[in-house]
C-alpha cells in the first residue's frame, strides 16, 4: 500500500531520518583514550559508520547492519552507534532488535526523543502494545506531541491518541501534519466521519476518498509489524534479537521482544486434562496480549471543531448510533473466558476490535468488562461469558488454537463492556 506517501512527511521521517551520528561521534567516549588501541577503535567505527549511513541511504538495510554492528562493537558506549544500529535494524526490518538498539540508545542517552519514539514503534511493531504505551508514557515529556498522538494510536489506545492529537489541533502549533496525524488516528479508531473532516482540510475534495481508501487498508493489518513496515517502506524480517556480544547489559530483558502471550490469571486450579485452566479468583494483573487487526466499530460521533491555519472552522457532525455487534442471546451461565487486562477501557476496546477481526470463535459475542485495582493501578478487564463450564472451556480452548491467549473462571463482576453501554447509564462496580 502507499499509505507511508500519504503521511505527508509525518512520524516516518523520525524513524529513519537524520541519524545522530556525524564527526562528534569521533570524540565519543573513547577519543581520549591515550592509547593506540583506543583511537583505532575510534577510528574503525567512525569507518563503520560512514559506511552503514552510506548503506542507509541506498535503502540497504542488511549492508547497513553488518556495518552498524561493527560499529558498536568497537565503540559500544556511544549513543550515537547505537542509534545509528537501530535506524539499520529498521531498515533491515529486523523491528526485535530495533526495540534492544533503541532501549541501548536511550540508556546512554536518556533525553533523546527520537530513541524513545522509535522504542515504542518498534515495540509496536513486534505486538508488545502494552511495553509501547508504557514507554509513550514514560517518556511523553520528550517525544513531541504530535508524534507521541499518533504513536499511541498505533499503539492501541486510539481514544488517547486523538485526545492529544485534538488539543494540539486546537491550539497555535497546529500544522498539516498534525491534522494529518489525528485524521489517521481517527481512521485507526474506525470513526470514518471524523477522519473524513480533519482530513478535508488540508486537501482538494477529490484526493479525501482515496487517502481514506488508503487509511481503511492500514488499519486492517494482518500481522503486529504490517503498520510500522508501511510506514518505513520495508518487510518484516525473521529476528531473533541482537547479537549477546553487543547487549549494552546481558542481564535485561530487552523491552521490545514480547513476553510470552497470555491473559494474565491469580492462582489457578489444576483441572483434568480435557479442559482448559481455570483462574480460582478473579486476575489481579495483566500481561501482553497479542491481538489481530482492528474491525470497524459503528458508533456515535460527536461533534468536534478544527480550525485550520488561515482557513475557516470545519464541524464534523454526529451521526445516530447503530448496533456495534450482532449480538447472540445472552447466556445465562456463570463460567466466563478472559482474554486479557488492558489500563483502560479504551484500549480494551481497540483489543476487542483486532480480537473479534481475527478469531471466528469470538463471532456474535458481545463483549464484557470490569475496572478493577492492582497494585495500586487501575485495569479494565476483557471477557466474555455466561458460559457453562463445558462451553467456556470450548471456547477458550479454539481461541488458543488459532493463536490467542485466555483463561477460564467463573464471574467475578463482568458486565457488558463500558463502550457497549447506553449514555446515561450507571452500572455498580463490586
């Protein structure tokens, strides 16, 4: 697709664009090194460099690894290698060990944006969703809003995303860009009359239809890496991870290589082994769940102003909203199947999306949730039930078949998820 054309020079030109590497990585920490084998090593690398950026720009990713792994291996404290390594990664589509190289750079050099955007889209691209907000999280005062909106999107916290997006729309620094990133946002969310406005602003009539053409392909990836690689123009390539001998610290666990997929359980009961694992109290954590594409989601729009620069307001308007699912007869059991814990009912929400595109078994079931604390932190948990133990454990046990990740337990508090619910309506929490 040439979704990446239509970004209009957005979060991609972060991704491989301007490296921070140039004649000061020479003077690194290695350049006063008194010693011969010092300023070899400075001078092989400075070699090394050159050539991966040459490599690079050729759009020759494996050249440009092979060069960058040089390169920090003789200079293995530079920030700037590092960098440089990752970009390389990117290009090579290796988004595993992009995740390593971008977490090495901002170790060495923690107020630096662009490794920590690039941190989080590589961790998005290798399906850690959750590692990827955690980290726009942690270094939101760093990464400009306007990617960091857009990030979170991809991200699967859309509500987020356009949130951040929308206040800076808003405000003086709005850009072309910015609209551009949050009609994005809104397409990724499946709110097609608001991505349809926002991107009407800054283009003719005649090209909108196919920018949302465009837009309805990307938000539909068949794989966690299909987003990130359209926006860099490169394939997803097998990756085990970085070399060992290049670890910035062999003992961490790198943040951009998912965990093991699984919804995340207190306690469970050993059962017979024709069924599935069943949570003896209800799940107090969470762990990443890795989830297929998003699926349109018909619901209301409410009405939001733009104010292009130099031109006049644009209003998007509401429309009526309709039924989001085909939903069966609700069941009448007690026996439920979680899929996973999310921070917030919105990013849930986006997980039901990619969850009910990708797994059949899920098809005409309406979705339940719970907010609940753990650890002093507020979750949202994702379910679906009312199933006797025999049907739940079906479930759950075609759901891992095809991929997913659940556990069985009984009801602790689920009720219909908090999007489903009608305006006005108040639900008691246990």
């Amino acid at each position: 697709m040439n979704t990446r054309a239509l970004l209009l020079g957005g979060i991609s030109a972060l991704l491989l664009g301007g490296t921070m590497v140039g004649c000061a990585a020479n003077g690194g920490s290695l350049a006063s090194a008194g010693d011969r084998s010092g300023v070899a090593a400075a001078k092989g690398a400075a070699t090394n460099a050159g050539k991966a950026q040459t490599a690079l720009a050729r759009r020759d990713g494996g050249a440009a690894i092979g060069y960058a792994e040089g390169a920090v291996a003789l200079m293995p404290q530079s920030a700037e290698y590092r960098m440089l390594l990752g970009q390389s990664y990117l290009q090579g589509g290796r988004f595993a060990s992009a995740s390593q190289a971008f977490a090495d750079t901002l170790a060495l050099s923690p107020t630096s944006g662009k490794a920590a955007l690039n941190l989080a889209l590589s961790q998005v691209a290798t399906g850690d969703w959750q590692a990827a907000r955690q980290t726009l999280a942690t270094q939101a005062a760093i990464i400009p809003a306007l990617d960091r909106g857009l990030a979170l999107s991809l991200a699967g916290d859309t509500a987020g995303g356009i949130a951040l997006l929308t206040e800076v729309a808003r405000s003086p620094e709005t850009s072309v860009k910015v609209r551009q990133n949050l009609a994005l946002s809104f397409a990724l969310a499946a709110r097609w009359q608001e991505a349809r406005v926002v991107a009407a602003a800054d283009m003719a009539p005649g090209d909108v239809d196919a920018r949302l053409e465009q837009w309805a392909l990307f938000a539909q990836p068949a794989a966690a890496s299909d987003q990130v690689a359209s926006l860099l123009g490169v394939r997803a390539a097998a990756d085990s991870g970085q070399p060992v001998a290049l670890a910035l610290n062999p003992a961490r666990v790198a943040p951009g290589v998912p965990a093991q997929a699984m919804a995340s359980a207190d306690p469970v009961e050993a059962v017979d082994a024709g069924r599935v694992e069943v949570a003896s109290v209800p799940a107090a954590g969470f762990s990443k769940v890795t989830f297929g594409p998003r699926q349109e989601v018909v619901q209301a729009l409410p009405a939001m102003m733009l104010r292009p620069a130099g031109g006049a307001i644009k209003l998007a308007a509401a429309s009526a909203p309709a039924a989001a699912y085909p939903v069966k007869p609700q069941a009448t059991g007690s026996w439920y199947v979680q899929l996973g814990a999310f921070e917030s009912a919105g990013v849930a929400k986006d997980a039901w999306g990619r969850a009910s595109r990708r797994f059949a078994v899920l098809a005409g079931h309406a979705p339940n949730g719970m907010a609940f604390k753990a650890k002093g932190e507020d979750f949202y948990r994702l379910s679906v039930g009312g199933f006797s133990r025999s049907a739940a454990d079906s479930m759950c046990r075609q759901y891992r078949a095809k991929g997913g990740a659940c556990f069985v337990r009984q009801g602790a508090g689920d009720m219909m998820a908090q999007w489903l619910r009608k305006p006005g309506v108040q639900v008691a929490s246990r």
